[in-house]
C-alpha cells in the first residue's frame, strides 16, 4: 500500500505504521475495494460533543447530518440517536 502521509490528529497507527479507524486497519478495509468509506463511531461521538461543548448557551441545538452528501442509512441511524442525548 502507498504511504499517503502522516497519520491524521486524533487517530492511531498499528505497530507497523498503518492507519487505523476505530479497531480496524485501513489496509484491510481496501482490501474489499475501493473507495473505502470509513467511519469511526467513537470519533463521531466524540466531534459531536466537543462541538456541543463549545456552544452551550445553545442548549436546544439540533445538529444535521448531511444525507445529500453521503447518504449511510447507518451513519444517519447513529447521529439522529445522538440528537436525543
């Protein structure tokens, strides 16, 4: 696999340098093909309460998902149950 560059802030390499999204490495989810859409739920979370963190005078903030743009019924599952939170 072609080096892309340095790992990203906020994510983690295995022993032997490769990207790693949530438990799983990069190098195995291309091996089903690609373009590979990846998507760590844990990062997720974790985005969705910094921003909310950083807006608190907003308590009844709704954040959108834009389905337009990608459209996983599973990722658009995980930030709507996060709305309730």
């Amino acid at each position: 696999m072609k080096a892309m560059g340095p790992i990203p802030a906020g994510y983690a390499a295995s022993a032997d340098g490769d990207l790693l999204i949530g438990r799983a490495r990069a190098s195995d989810l291309v091996r089903e093909g690609t373009p590979v859409f990846a998507y760590d739920r844990d990062r997720i979370e974790a985005q969705i309460r910094l921003f909310r963190a950083a807006m608190p005078s907003y308590p009844g903030l709704k954040l959108h998902y834009a389905v337009k743009a990608n459209p996983n019924p599973r990722s658009e599952e995980h930030t709507s149950e996060l709305q309730s939170h």
